[in-house]
C-alpha cells in the first residue's frame, strides 16, 4: 500500500517510527501547510516532501491518504481525498461535527473508499487478549465496565517542553481546545464496542473545571471543550461502561471489566502489550472475596513484533487496512465502526449542550478477533 501523509505535526512521529515494523506500507511523500514541519519530518524519516495538499493528492500512485491534521481540519482534507479518488485513515475523530462525519461516510461509500478513524489500540495484544478471556468466559456475565482515561494536571506540567522525537512542539493549544474527550475516549471506547457491539444509548456529563489553562500574556483559549466527562454507555446485549476523561484527576488509563465470576484489568490502555489479569471470587462462610491470587492472561505474539518509539503500534490500523483491501475482505476498522465510535465520542463531547441520556443512531457488524489472538 502506498501512502501519502497530510500533517506533519506531533502525532506524525507516532506513525513514522512504527512505519518499519510493516514494510507493505510504503510512504511516498508528506506535506503540512507549514512547510518547515515537513521539511523537519522528512529529513528525520527520509521522507520525500509534497509542497502542497493538492500536490500530494494528484499523484496517481498514492493509494491511501493518512490524515494526521488538527482535528478541526479532518472533514476537509478527508473529504478531498475521498474526492481525488484515495482511501483515508484519519486521525481521530472523523469530524468534529457528526453531520460533517456522516457526508463523509456516505461520500467514501459512494465513491467505493475505504474510510477508518484511529485509534487502532484495539488490534494490540493487551485489548485483544482481554477479549479473548471475553469470550472464554474467564470472569462469567459481564455486567460492568469501568474505563478511565485521566492524565493528570497537565496545565500544571511543563509542557511547553514537551517534543516529539524529531523536535516539533507538543500542540498545547489545539489540545486544550479541542478537549480531552475527544483527544483520549476513543482509546477506551473502540476496546468496548470491540467488546460487546454497537452502544444503544450513553447518559453523559461533562464540564470545563479550568477555564484559564495559560498563564497570563498568551492570547486565551478559543474554548468550549470539557476537561472532565464522565459517560454511562449501555451495549446492545446489557453491559453498562462507565467512561471517564479529564486532564484534572491523577493519571489513570486502566480497564476493569466485572463479571458475576470476578473481575478482568489492565492498567494500561496506552500500552500494546500491558499486562492482563483476573482475580475470581471465592466464597468464605458468608462473604464473597476476590481472590488475592491473580491470574495473568498469556499475550500472543503477533507477526509486528514490539512496538519501537511508542508503546502503540500507530501504523497497524493502515495495515489491517491494506490487508483488508489486499485480501478483499472486511476491514476490522470498518467505516460503520469508526463511525459509531465518532458519534458516541461527540455525544460525551457535547454533554453540556444536551445532557442527559442520548440515543444512538448508527450501528456496526460484529468486529472479528485477530487471527493471531483467537
């Protein structure tokens, strides 16, 4: 698969120091609309450099378009590759409108593209082997899921200094205004509908508990995004998550999945090969325990080998993409996957426009497991 890649901001180091555990996929070129970005990338990588958006889109050997932008520029440049005829993996969200998500999903259909939204954590070892104990009934009924994706104080922290490896400044800005639940609740919430299909509802609340995250003389923040949501999701077959995002608790990325037999963790969502356990219940006299004694779940080794430069794999959702198209059969990251995930992300985004208990209206087929974790 040969790919062409538009933004070359932060994120963009994820991907390219992943690029090598999969040599089906071949970079042809990248552009930003800051050509000093680019330039800066493509010397680090050894990536040839398109001057334009536009420019990388004519060239008839790119098959599909990575789009890293800022997420308030994805519906735009998705859907002009789309329009020039490539398939697209976008950084997450799809959009940050849900109607603006939709044309795109409709306008990949049409045109026969294959059109996916990251994260793609959910093909890593620890989420699959999760849902392998899942099925295998390790914990009995799941009745219960609790999700947490909290990273602290990060107004508090230094993060001016924060780099990528190529030395491009963390986007504090677009981080803070865009928001956490759509930067991280993707991370937790393609793991359930993984899990357990399509959500039929979400009851949701989100706030914004710091309004001023700079200091004084840098211009403010263009914001109305939350730094703390909390959401209750219930799946099509009766398991409730609770999800909880902020950039005000103490850092936190586990899962904890509760079934009438014990329970099954991780406490690492941003890890691919995090370690998984169960403790089961054990009944004493009158009491019921859980077992001190935990098991570790085995994690399979897959064909990509550990990932180097970040503990996530970035590149392997445009390699189950290329496999897909390659092998002529469904993508894991379908389109309806990735657009369910947008419209639940958007609807704990959106919590304080609407509250309350918000209905879901688009569905998904059942994901199948990775051939390595079943």
């Amino acid at each position: 698969m040969k790919i062409g890649i538009v933004g070359a901001g932060f994120v963009c180091d994820y991907y390219l120091s992943t690029l090598p555990m999969h040599p089906e996929l071949q970079v042809l070129g990248i552009t930003d609309r800051v050509a000093e970005r680019s330039e800066r990338v493509g010397r680090h990588y050894g990536v040839p450099r398109f001057p334009s958006v536009d420019s990388l889109l004519r060239n008839a050997d790119i098959e599909l378009v990575l789009n890293l932008t800022n997420p308030r520029e994805h519906y735009a440049v998705s859907a002009a590759a789309l329009a020039a005829g490539k398939h697209v993996y976008s950084e997450k969200p799809l959009a940050m409108d849900f109607d603006d998500a939709q044309r795109l999903y409709a306008q990949a259909k049409s045109a026969q593209r294959l059109l996916v939204s990251a994260p793609c954590s959910q093909l890593g070892e620890t989420a699959q082997t999760m849902w392998r104990a899942l099925r295998e009934k390790a914990v009995g009924r799941v009745r219960l899921v609790y999700a947490e994706m909290d990273d602290g104080l990060v107004h508090r922290m230094p993060y001016r200094l924060w780099q990528s490896t190529n030395g491009l400044p963390w986007p504090y800005r677009d981080e803070f205004e865009v928001g956490c639940t759509l930067e991280h609740a993707g991370y937790c919430l393609t793991w359930l509908a993984m899990w357990f299909g399509p959500a039929v509802s979400v009851s949701v609340f989100a706030s914004t508990q710091v309004e001023d995250k700079l200091p004084a003389g840098e211009a403010p923040l263009n914001m109305d995004s939350p730094d703390f949501s909390v959401a209750c999701i219930r799946f099509d077959h009766g398991v409730v998550a609770r999800l909880t995002c902020s950039i005000i608790a103490p850092h936190e990325r586990s899962i904890r999945v509760f079934g009438d037999d014990g329970v099954l963790l991780t406490k690492e969502l941003w890890d691919n090969r995090a370690p998984v356990k169960s403790r089961r219940f054990m009944r004493i006299r009158r009491r019921l325990f859980l077992n001190p004694l935990a098991t570790t779940h085995r994690l399979p080794r897959p064909p990509y080998g550990k990932p180097v430069g970040h503990p996530m794999d970035f590149c392997r959702g445009p390699a189950e993409m290329a496999a897909s198209l390659r092998e002529g059969r469904a993508c894991r990251l379908s389109p309806e996957f990735s657009l369910h995930v947008n419209e639940l992300a958007l609807a704990i985004h959106n919590a304080s426009r609407h509250g309350g208990e918000v209905r879901m209206t688009t569905r998904f087929e059942p994901v199948e497991p990775m051939p390595w974790a079943r």
